[in-house]
C-alpha cells in the first residue's frame, strides 16, 4: 500500500469467453483507505466485474492488483484475504434460508479460529448494530427487504474488513428502505473508517460517495 | 451454532427429498440389517445344537467332495461308534412335512439316542422305536395346539404324541421327534442319515477322535465341534453371508448413486449460496467438508432408520409367517450397518462436495 492507498490496479484487463467479450481494458484506479468511492456506469459497463476483482472473486488477464497490501495478481488461494479484508453487500442479500439471523452473521466466522461463544457474541453485538436484536433468532424468511439487507450488513462486518463492496446495495429495495441501508453504511463508513466501494446507477446513490469513479465500456472515463 | 451443527441441519432444509433419500438407503440398510440377524441367529442356533445335548461333536457328508448328496449311510454310524474313544454314535435324519397348514421340521433319532439331543420331557413320555408314536417341542405343540395323547397325520399315518420336550434351542423346540427308521420310511430314504451325533470317553481326545473319523473316511466325512468347523464343512451358512455381502454392496451402490443424485441436487440449488460463502472467505476444502458431511449426516440418519426398519421388518415376517427362526441382533451388527451407511455417504457425496468446492465464485453467484 503505497501513499495511504488501500487499492493500488494498474492497467487490468479481463475478458471472457476466450477473450471475445472485453469486461475492463486497462483499468487504473487508486482508492485511498478510508475512502468511499462509489463506481457508476451503465449495465455490461464492467463496474462489477471490476468490484468482483477488487473482492478477490474473479482474477485478472492482466495488469496489477493490488488490495490492503496483497497482490492479488499473485496469491492463489485468496479466501483467507477474502475472510480478514472483505466485507460483501450484494444487491440480492443472499443470506441462508434455513439458518436464523445469528446463524447467517456467525457464517464469514467460521475457521477464524474464535471460538463458539466469541462468535456468537460478535455477532449479537453486529446485529444490535444494524437494530436488529430483537430478531437475532428467526429466519430471514420472516424479515423484509430492508431487514434482510441489514443482516447482509452485519454479515459483511463479521470479521471487521477494511473494506466493504456493496455491489448495487439498495437495487432490490424500495426508496425508504433504500435511504435507510445507504445512511447504515455511510454511518459506517464515518464511524468506522472503513474503506467503503459501492458500485451504483443510480447517481442520487453515487452523490453520497466522496469520489465517484464513471466505467464505460470497461475503462474508467476521466 | 458450531460447523457440526450447520451440516447436521443444512440436509433438513427440503423434507420431502430428505425422506425420499432417507427411505431409499434405509431400505438398503434394513435388507442388510435383516439378513444379518438372519446369519447371526443361524450360527447361535447351530452353535446352540452343537453344545446341547451330550454329543461332543457332529460328523457330516463333506459336501466339499464330489458327491451332491447330504445323506450318510446309516452303517457309518455303527462303525463310528467302534473308533477308539468313541462312547455314543447317533445317526440322525431331518425332514420337514406340512400338518395342518404349519410346517413342521421332523427329526429322525432311534430312542435310545434321545439324550443326544438334549431334549428334556416337561410332559409324557418318550417314543417307542418301533411304534408310530413322536414326541413334539413345546413350541410346536404350542403352535399346533397339541398336548400328550393327540395325534399328528403324517403321509396318511397316524402318530401319536407321547411327550412334549424342552430343550431352550427356538428350532428345536419347534420340531418333531420320532423314531429314526420312520422318518427315512416316510421319506423312502432307508439306511441314510444327515448327521452322527458322537459323544467321546471322559478320558479321550476330541481332536485327536474327531481327526481318527475323518481320516477313516477320507474326503466322505466331516467333523464340526464348532461354528467355524460348520461353515468350513457346509456350504448353506457361507452362502448365506456371501448373499448378504452382496445385498450390502448392492445397498452401497444404489445408496450411493441415490446420494449421489440429492447431493447434486443440493448443491445445485444452492449454487448461489456456495458462492456467497466462497465471497466471506470460505476455503474450498471447508466447502467440501460441508457437503461431505451433509452427505454423511443423511446416510448415517438412514442407518439408524434402516436398522429400526430391518429388526421391526424382519421380527414382523418371522411372526406372521410362523417360522421357528432364531433371530440375532449383535452391536456388531448395528455397527456394520452404520459403517456402510458412513461409506455410502462419503462415496455418494464426494463428487457433490468436489464440484460445489470447485464452483468459481463469480459464476457460483450469477447464477439463478
């Protein structure tokens, strides 16, 4: 991490389907620690695949990545950095059915080493965060969207990442339920000073970010 | 919730697949579970026949040889009961006829041989050899509904039962006793027994008497003081167990491909959520051992079922189709029938486990 930056990616370039389809052509972006950035552009702009590969989900053709001092260019296992930097948001919340809101903030936890108990009361303590304690114990069948969205919030703080991707956070809400997750995760990202790349196309949503980075047709627009 | 907790309850989640896959290897387990109790009780009755009574071993046809027959000529009997340290030689004959819609299993044995048997009279008396007179087990008489006095028609003769016997073995008290040359009249088999039942002098040798009458009939006739002894002379238990064996790969098999099947299932409609735990951090191999063990938490939840299924099963056949079979079930057993369904599962969950640990994050959460 060089000059405060906690994402360093220079000239990254992926593909799919054997190169025919161009998702990022030489992407370079520097985000700063601490920094809530969101990331804007039309549908099939390449902006998820470009949070996928901050997230250390996808790997890149070419060009360099680096995150909170990791080479993602280079490690091959990347699930213990996934574990201890990342936090996802995604749009669908996509917590476990079967399991109860506890269950679902205890996930990220396993094989962290902390034991049963210290699990259970870190995640008590992420749910009374999002105000949510008073339903730590049913399904997320029983709770609404914005509900279920700030479980995916305590979720995604589970292990205290440095930074957060929120990829379209407030896609599947409602308006109100919408402004409530967005001014959770800015608390948050004050609070907390946790690096916080949320990827939009909503530009109301994108004004909220100190910094907004614009992709278009997988390169960053000056 | 600990990581046991989480595959313990993840196989619960769709109940209706859940009991069809229960269902379909439980029934496995309990044909296995079944026809083990069937082996086991065989070898405690046998084992049970060979230490009641006086006799101190059995000789046999060796069906090992060339000959396809069981039957021994009964002159053998008198020359076994010459064989230094010989003290008793019975010859034996077993039959079975149908009275009065209840198969009945026959024992052919001269009188004077009765205490081979180990039969102890709890009513009457014993038969005459030349007599058409039997005396019946007291489970035979129970289930017949016959008592001292009746009479049994057996090939258009009348015999008459004269005692009523115990002697704490369930199929053996469940037969009929005769005189030895009436039941080979009656089944025109003259002159021939099944077994000889020996008993030794105090002072003499089993092994030592028990090898001097095989090797007086080379390759003819067989010695059994033991269970083992019985299944290296005889052929029925061995094949018994080797059709259990092969039911319990069966089981494995088509449990397998049945695990096989829901945990593809499984992981399929979970792709998002594998994906999603491969986005917190999740190892692969923590991913792998999640549906391995899914995969083990319902075979072992069918072992249980199947082995409830099997004893209850098999209990309810013996009872209602009134036969006079031993029926054991060992911890051994249980434990058999656990370990396949242990084997089951890892070998029918292991592709599941390896293609959802291998499933690439980006696409494991596109999906839809």
């Amino acid at each position: 991490m060089n000059n405060g930056n906690i994402v360093e990616i220079k000239d990254l370039k992926k593909g799919y389907d054997k190169g025919r389809i161009i998702a990022l052509n030489g992407i370079n972006i520097n985000i700063k620690k601490g920094e809530f950035v969101s990331i804007i552009g039309p549908s099939g702009s390449g902006k998820s695949t470009l949070l996928n590969m901050i997230g250390a989900l996808d790997t890149a053709d070419r060009g360099l990545i680096s995150v909170a001092g990791n080479n993602l260019t280079e490690k091959k296992d990347l699930s213990d950095f996934r574990s201890k930097e990342i936090g996802f948001i995604f749009q669908l919340h996509n917590l476990i059915p079967n399991l109860t809101v506890l269950e679902n903030v205890i996930i990220p936890m396993y094989g962290t080493g902390l034991k049963g108990h210290e699990m259970v009361s870190r995640a008590i303590e992420l749910i009374k965060y999002v105000k949510l304690h008073d339903k730590a114990n049913r399904n997320p069948t029983e709770l609404s969207g914005g509900e279920r969205q700030r479980v995916a919030i305590a979720r995604a703080l589970a292990n205290n990442p440095s930074i957060i991707l929120a990829d379209e956070p407030t896609g599947s809400l409602d308006s109100k339920n919408g402004q409530m997750i967005l001014q959770r995760l800015k608390e948050l990202h004050e609070k907390e000073n946790v690096t916080l790349i949320m990827v939009t196309h909503d530009l109301k949503v994108a004004d909220m970010a100190q910094r907004t980075i614009e992709v278009l047709d997988g390169k960053v627009q000056n | 919730m600990s990581f046991i907790k989480l595959m313990a309850k993840n196989p619960f989640r769709n109940k209706a697949r859940l009991t069809l896959a229960v269902v379909g290897i439980a029934i496995g387990i309990a044909t296995i579970v079944a026809l083990g109790m069937v082996t086991e009780g065989l070898k405690v009755s046998i084992e049970e026949q060979l230490k009641a009574g006086g006799a101190d071993f059995v000789v046999m046809k060796n069906t090992s040889s060339e000959s396809s027959s069981y039957t021994i000529k009964d002159n053998r009997v008198d020359e076994i009961s010459k064989i230094n340290g010989v003290k008793q030689a019975a010859g034996i004959y077993t039959s079975s006829r149908v009275v009065d819609g209840n198969q009945l299993g026959l024992a052919g044995i001269s009188v004077k041989d009765l205490n081979m048997l180990g039969a102890k009279m709890i009513q009457g008396n014993a038969y005459s050899d030349d007599k058409n007179e039997l005396i019946l087990g007291k489970l035979a008489a129970e289930k017949m509904k016959k008592k001292v006095g009746d009479t049994l028609t057996l090939n258009n003769d009348k015999y008459t039962i004269t005692g009523i016997f115990e002697t704490g073995n369930k199929e053996l008290d469940a037969t009929g006793v005769l005189p030895l040359k009436m039941l080979q009249a009656m089944d025109e088999n003259n002159g021939k027994v099944h077994f000889i039942y020996v008993k030794i002098n105090n002072n003499a040798d089993l092994k030592a008497v028990s090898q001097a009458v095989e090797k007086a009939y080379p390759g003819e006739l067989t010695t059994i003081s033991s269970i083992e002894d019985f299944q290296k002379a005889n052929d029925s238990l061995n094949m018994v167990e080797t059709a259990s064996m092969a039911i319990s790969l069966l089981a494995i098999i088509i449990g397998g491909i049945g695990i096989i099947n829901t945990m593809i299932m499984s992981v399929f409609e979970r792709t998002r959520e594998i994906g999603v735990l491969k986005a917190v951090g999740w190892k692969s191999r923590r991913i792998l051992g999640m549906i391995l063990g899914e995969s083990v938490v319902l075979t072992l939840l069918s072992g249980f079922v199947g082995i409830l299924l099997g004893v209850v099963g098999i209990e309810a056949i013996i009872m209602f189709s009134d036969m006079a079979m031993v029926l054991t079930f060992t911890p051994a057993l249980a434990l058999k029938a656990l370990g396949i369904a242990v084997i089951v599962g890892i070998i029918g969950g292991i592709y599941p486990a390896i293609r959802a640990s291998r499933l690439p994050p980006t696409e494991a959460l596109r999906y839809e």
